[in-house]
C-alpha cells in the first residue's frame, strides 16, 4: 500500500525506513528540504508541500503524521483538510494530548487514527508499540501499514474510539516515571549503602532471571557501562515532565490516586528548584529554630 | 515538696526554674560547675555530685533527670542506682527511645517515669506538655512538679505503663516533621506561585481565625517577619530526624502506613544529599537518554 | 455604613450578624424567604429580589455574595450587573476557583473582591480569617466590614490583585488537608500501636504546650471526647476534595511539588474506591502469584 | 562437580535438577522424606540426615541451603557445623536478612556464601538470578554450579563481600515493589478512566516495544488473560512486605529517601486494615464535621 508521511525528524524517518522495509510505498514530506531529502534516500517519493503530497497520493489517502505535538499538529491539519474526504485516513503518531486528538477526530472530515507511538530510536530496529484510538475500518485498512510499523502484530492494537491510542500512551509515560524512579531508589540505597559494588554487575546480574528485569533495567546497565558506577558527570536534573503532569491530571479528574507516579514527577520537578533551594525545606529549617533554638543553617552568599 | 534536676542545660533550667516559682525545694546538679551554679542562682541548693545530690534529698527521693537521650541516661542511672530503693522516683524528662525506657524501667529498683516533654524553649513562660508513662502512684506522688512544669494540670497526664511516655512523644515528633512541611508545602506553593505575596501577612491572617491556625503557625510567622518574605539566607538543610525515624520504624513494625511522616523525613534525608546530587535522579537523567536520546544534563566540573 | 448581603446560608447568616453586632447597616436576600427572614430577625432589612436590594441600597452600594461556589455566583452577577457600576464594590467571600474570580474581576464594572473565609461555624463567635484579592481602594472602603466579620484588624489582610484571595484560600485549604491527614496518622499510629491509650487525654495534653498544638487538634480532642477514642462509628469515608483538587493541579502548573498535600488528597479517593477495593493491589495480589506461586486473596462473591 | 542440597521444598528441587542436569553430581537432603524421594527421582543421591548428606560429601564441601529465611538456617548451620573445616563452602540461596548472613559468615569455619536467588518458579525452564555475596575462591569455586543453577554466566555474580548478595537481593525486591504498583497505578487508572479497554491488549501492546516492557508487564498481561479485564474475584489484599519493609528499614539507617517502595509497601499495610477501616481516615471525616459541620459519615452496625 502507499503511505503519505509527514514530520520527518528521527521517529518520523524510521516510520519511513521499516514502511519501504515492508515493500510499501511511500511519500515524504517536511518543512525542512534537508530531512525530505534523507527520505528520499530511503526511498521514498518526496514532495514539495502538504498539497503536492496530497496530489502524489491515490484516492483513498493513508497519511501519517509524525510532528511534534501541540500547534504543529493543528497546522498541519488546517493544511491537509481541504484535500481529505471521509475516504481517507491520518494517523497522529506523536505524543498529543487524548483531549486534542478527541477534537481533531471530531473536527476532520477524515478518518483520524490517535496513535501513541513507544520505542523510541531504539524502534528502528525493533519496530514500536502502537497504542491506536478511532474507527475500526480505519484501523484495519492501516494494519499492513501498523505491522510494519509495530514490532510486528502483536505490537499494535485498536484501544478503542478517538482519544483511547493517546490516553494509553499518556498512562504509559505515567508509568515509566514510576518505573525509572522507582529503580533508581533501588540504585541510590546501593550506591550511598553499605557496599561498594559495581551498579553494572548488579544490573547485568537483574537482567538475567530476576523478577525486576525489563528493558529499562537494560538501559541502566548501559548507562552503567557508558557512564561508570557513579554515572560520573550526569547532573541531578531530570526534564520533561508533560506526560507525567497530564496521567496525573487525569487521575485527579477520575479520582484516582497515583503516588508512585506523582512522587516520579515530583522527583522531576524537585530536581530544577529554584537554586537557593525548595522553600519548603527553608521554612523547616527556621522553624526548627523557632520552636528549639537549633541552629539555622545558612546558605553562604 | 523537693525535687532533685540532674542535667542543667537549656531545658533542665527551665524545670529548675518553674518547679522553684512553684514553691518547691530544688537540688540541682549538672557535670558542669556552670550550669549548677546557675541553677544556684535561680535558688536552688546545688550539689557536687551525684553522691552528694542523693545525700542532700529526703528519705522518698524524687529526681528529674534532663541529659541528653543515650548514654548519658544509663551512665547517670549506674551512678544513681546504688542510692535508690522502691520508695524513689527517678523521671526521665529528655527524649530517650521509649524501648530504652521500657529497659531502664525494668532494670531499676526506684520507680522510673518516662516523660516525654514538648514546648520548647517557650516553655520556660507558659509550661510544657509532658506525656507521662510509668507507674500510677508514681506518677501521683510527682503530680505537683508536673504541674509546675506544665502547663498546668491540662498539660500533663499519664499516658500508660513504661514506655509510653515516650512512644507518644516519639508520634508527637513524627506528627510534628509533617507539620511543618505541610506548612512548608503551603509556602513554597505561594511563593513559587502566581502571585507576589507577603508571607507574613498570609501567615498572620491565617493565624487569626481561619481552620489551620496553629503554634507552629505563628513561628511561620515570626520567621517571616524576621527573616523576610523570601527567607533571605536560609539554607535548604534540615537537620535532625531521629524521631521521625524512629516514628516510621515503629509504624513499619506495626504495619501502619505513614505517608505523610515519611515524606516530610524524606525532605529532610534528600535536603542533605550528596554534593553531586540524588543518585535516584541522576539516573533517570540518563534513562531519558537512553530510550529517548534526550540531551543528558551534565555537571560542570 | 451598609452592607448589601446576598446568600444567607449558615456562613451568609454570620456575615450579617456580625456586621449588625458591630453597628452597620445590613440589607439581606437570599432566595429562600425563610432564610431571608432569619437575617430580618436578626435585625437586617429584608429585600424581596436582587433589584429590591439594590434599590434598598445607597449610591456607593457595597455587596456581599455568600452563595455556593460555581454557576451560583455567576447567576447573582448577571443579576446585579445591570444595576452596578465603578463606584460599587461586590466582595465574593465563597469558595470559588480563583480564576473564576480573576475572569469576574475583568467582567465587571464595579469592583471586584475576592475573599477567602475560614473558620466555619465556629467563626460565628470569634470572627473568621479574611483574605481578599482585588484593588486596594475598594478593600479599604470595605475595611470596616471586614473588621467586623473577621477576628478583627489582624483577621483580615488585601493579599494582592484580583484571584489572590481565593488563591490563598485555596492553598490553605491544601494545607488544611495535609494537616488533618498528618494528625491522623498520628494518632492511628497510636491506635494501632503499643499502648492502651485514651486519645481525648492524648490530644488534650498535646494541645497544652505541645509543639503541635492547633485548632484542629483541639478539633481532634473535642471529637474523642465525643465519639471515644476509638472514634465509634465514624466510617472510613472522607468526603470533600475539591479545593484540595485546586492546589495539586496549580501545583502541576508551577511545577511545585507537595507530596503531603498529594498524599492527603489520595486518601481521600481511596477511601471513596469501588466496593471490590483498589485495582492496583488487586494486580499486586495477582502478580505475587505470577512471579511466586503465592496463594491469591480472593474475594467472597 | 559435587553438591549438596538440603531444603528440597519448589526452590530447592529447581536446584538440584538444574545442577543435575549440567551434568553434576547431586546429594540431596529434606526433613521431609517425600521430598528428598523426589529429588532422588530427579536423579540425586539421597541422604537420611545432614549428618548422612555430609558424609556422602568429597572432601572440599559445597553444600547449597535452600531452606525457609530465619531460625531454618540457623538450626541447620547448628548440625552442619562440626562436620565442617575452612576448605568448605556453605550457600545460602534463601531470602536471609544480610546482617543474619554476614554475622553467619564470621560465625562459620567454612567459607558461607549469601546467595540472592529470584526468578521464582519459572526459573526452572530459564534459570535463576543470582547475587553472590562472600569470599571470591569460595565464589570461583561455586562457578560451575551458578553456571547452572542462574540462567547462564550472566545470570550470576559476585557483588562483595559477605552479606553483600543478600543485600542486593533485599534492594532487589524493594524495587520489585514499587514496579508492582508503578504498573498498578497506570493500569487502575486505565480501568477507572474514560475508556472501556482490554487490558490484556493493552499490556500485550506494551510488552511489544513500548519503553515500559518488562517481565512483571508480561506477568500482568496473563493475569489478565486468565482473570479478565476486570479481574474477577481477585481481593484487594496483599499479602508478604518483609523484604519490602527490610529495604525501608536499611533506607532509613542510610538517610536515603526511598519514597516509592515506600508507597508500595504502605499499600500492602493499607490493604490489611481493620475491618472498620484507616483510622487516619476516619478523624478525617471527623474533623470536617467539627470545623465545617459537614455530614458525618457513619459505618452501619
């Protein structure tokens, strides 16, 4: 089959590398020429603009999107819209928020396919998770195309109506700080514990036959590897966040509690405070003061 | 009536003092010649030694031990046993572990009230609350030094058998770490947030009528109005954190979740990390890399 | 001066008597006749409708809605609307959104305060803790007011522009959850734990010296003597949330971190979760066969 | 080469088959007759008493414990004991508490390794993850057997000195906790969220290529294959938290906030509560009566 892509940053190109890889065809787009032409090279057909793919695209037009999420998505769509009918399809690949994607299957007059997209550049080679919302027949029609995509069948599925392939992947990202954190708790107490040992052992040794093994753990014993068992210079300072902040602003609204997730983000969000310190921690200080004439610590100025 | 202080520092002072303006005898001894001629000078009879205070007490000895929680109990207990018999009671007014006290209870002849206090340096104005364990007629025979010490006869009761003294003060520690970080939460909210606001002002207002005003809530207070709305120099480094640990160890040996206590120790625990930063962030730092390849945050070096 | 009162509930009626007890003019309606006769028999003018007050009032017209946060306060509004103009003053002193209030603020005319209020009943006889958003002008007019309906001078305090009020009082009720939550642990440690303890004793003597002494540990103690110390019937059901919900999700947005107030908020959705119980100790039951052959909890059906 | 086992219960007869079937030599032993007759049928050698099992030993000893963590260990350390010298070498493949292990080690003439042991019973077919802690030629010598008994040479390895693998194998299950409840969190908030979803595809989808694939996310998705989506008549119990509260335990002594295992372990405590439910929470409700005259939520008798 023939599928139209558009964003062609790192995850957009392997959308393009595993579709060729499957003896798929397929048409490129992004804004910059540069990236269009690396899809060329692939294989791929490139196009000029959104309407010159539109024009190199049969009548019933598959179209992924892989830009990032947010006003780009939106752009993109005001683009597209004239040139789809209900016969055509788009696939959002990127991390828009379920909400978002809810409006947009609501506003096209195409089918519209939320698809959460897990894996990361690692997928390259693998193939991704994909987590995908909207329309059945349009999910079927696009299958040739997921299992290409996806590690093969078992690593796509139709969640459910629009909204549910972001809503997924939002609570996966939710998870994955847990996870991330909840190893690395396990890490520091051995790290600041009693032993000295050597963390890519440890987690080499977990890998293999150990209930906590996961590809995550695979991930800490490279770091390990790369970075040492100190992980040298790599800084107390965890970005991102907006995934995590939306799982627990959906849990709020469902009145679901998520500690371990929250206390992940916290963890994140404690990691960038204001360079004197949490303010919290400040007034903890003085108030021990002001109740037992402990001494305050003072910041050196 | 008479009662014997052994141990004149800040605290043991305050019990010298307010037992005195209560009308009673006091004999006062402390390791340091200063502190006992301090006490002296607030009209207590000194005394060299602990020999020499026991000599100087009547028949049925009532003594008020105030030295630091630890060894310093049981080196002043193997000092004072060979001079105590059934008659006598021995208070122990700091903050000894209560399974400590619950050892000490049993090991001596003399009956032994664990006596957990709390109020602080303010005490010495208004009184303190005093939890009281140990035998009932005990606990009768001090009731007039306790109502000395206290507040009066609503700031002090006998909580149960040895030990739970103590075990309440130890909660009241724990319940006090979450406090103030609750507080502390609060603050940090307002002063990270959306508005420019003075702190003692919102501390003040807060304290005159509305549900969370509190003590702990007027030191609020008065750290801002000393310190300024932005605390000026103080240090995100909370000190201390025995109790609080030792509330969470007993709520894991009674299998009572503690969330809050936890938390607000934790604060504590992560407020003193190490130079390079939280081993547990560092990691997830690094992760993001690995399955993202997110830019990792570095430190200078 | 005289003071328009609109909503005349248990906290309506207290802002009027204590307005009438310290000399002004009160002019009330609410939309329950009875209700509004009650403030009549307290001393206030009656009005039949929000155009009667309005007419009842003088030229400079200073209003006060004490209506249910929500729809309530925006139907009041398109009432008086046609009837204000910049000269007038209407304070909302409910428990609204503060970015409802910031939107009404821009809305209308006359100015706009938003007024925080806590104390509950019991501010009836002791006033209660006012924290106003809005121009400084209009705070000042309605100075007088506040006073009465406050503690007093202190009671009250102008936190910033337009939302600062309600901004505040939302915080504080954030707090106010992590400090229930705090004593509860507390004390259910101390339930669980060691000793044979009486709670009102407990908390009596804490609340006299102690460092955590409060409002609501007094609230506590009142609630042992009332219900035993081992609190009867009371389920194990919090009910409430929603200002608590406020500060959390604010809290995301200024990527502040408050796991108390989190974790105190979490309780009270877990203690309102599905009859079958939580789904995520459900798996970890479930797990701990799939990982261990241990034998699974079932459920009686 | 020639082991020992003695513990034949699910753990101890995975031991000896997989050791059998590299190609050693096995003696195995079991207060339970039945048991030592099933590893003989595995193909071992048999032994009436440790004494029996010792002397059907080579010279240079190695003897594989595999026996319930606690006093087991202790009383079979007791009979091995006088039939050991400095040449042999004792493991421990229980979950021992590592100060029990490292005191066992300086109390043993024998070289003792503490041994780590997780994978459960599906390490049958794979192997075992094994962390080692002791002296390196007791390890070295133990190789060929480790080889065996883990899923490979990776699956094992030495991580310090004594106390050391038990130590990991603690940190271990802590981690295993709160990945548990990580997963818990995201897939509770699916079940309660927007969406009616199919969880085993969902945990399906994730376990092929998404970040959070892991060996307990496959434990998930049979769950839900062989108990449903909603699963069933599975209890809101979890049973087990001793290593878990161990890891919090030695997280306290290191002052390392571990607040994730922390929350996971809370939530076993939490789902073992009085029938009447959290005390915590019902002050709570309490509470807001006394400052909100809020209903009251009454347990029916």
């Amino acid at each position: 089959m023939q599928l139209g892509v558009i964003g062609l940053g790192r995850m957009g190109q392997i959308v393009v590398q595993r579709t060729l890889d499957a003896g798929h065809d397929v048409v490129a787009f992004d804004l910059s020429a540069e990236a269009t032409a690396a899809a060329e090279e692939r294989g791929a057909d490139s196009a000029d603009s959104i309407a010159d793919l539109v024009e190199a695209l049969d009548d019933e037009k598959r179209i992924w999107l892989m830009v990032p999420a947010g006003d780009a998505v939106d752009a993109t769509l005001d683009d597209l819209e004239p040139h789809l009918d209900a016969d055509d399809v788009v696939v959002d690949g990127g991390n828009s928020h379920f909400e978002d994607s809810t409006r947009r299957a609501e506003r096209l007059d195409a089918a519209y396919l939320d698809c959460g997209t897990s894996g990361g550049p690692a997928g390259a080679e693998h193939g991704f998770s994909l987590m995908v919302g909207g329309p059945e027949w349009a999910y079927d029609e696009l299958t040739p195309v997921f299992d290409a995509v996806a590690t093969g069948p078992d690593g796509h599925d139709r969640m459910g109506p629009a909204g549910s392939g972001h809503y997924v992947k939002m609570v996966h990202n939710g998870v994955e700080y847990a996870l991330m954190q909840a190893y690395g708790e396990g890490f520091e107490l051995l790290h600041e514990g009693r032993y000295d040992l050597d963390m890519e052992s440890v987690a080499r040794t977990w890998n293999n036959g150990a209930v906590i093994r996961s590809w995550l753990l695979e991930l800490c014993e490279e770091a390990f590897r790369e970075e040492g068992s100190s992980l040298g210079t790599v800084a107390d300072e965890v970005r991102g966040g907006s995934t995590g902040t939306w799982t627990v602003q959906e849990a709020l609204e469902q009145e679901v509690p998520v500690p371990l997730i929250y206390a992940a983000l916290g963890e994140r969000f404690g990691s960038r405070s204001p360079k004197e310190g949490r303010f919290s921690r400040r007034l903890a200080n003085r108030l021990r003061y002001g109740f037992g004439r402990h001494e305050v610590a003072r910041r050196e100025e």
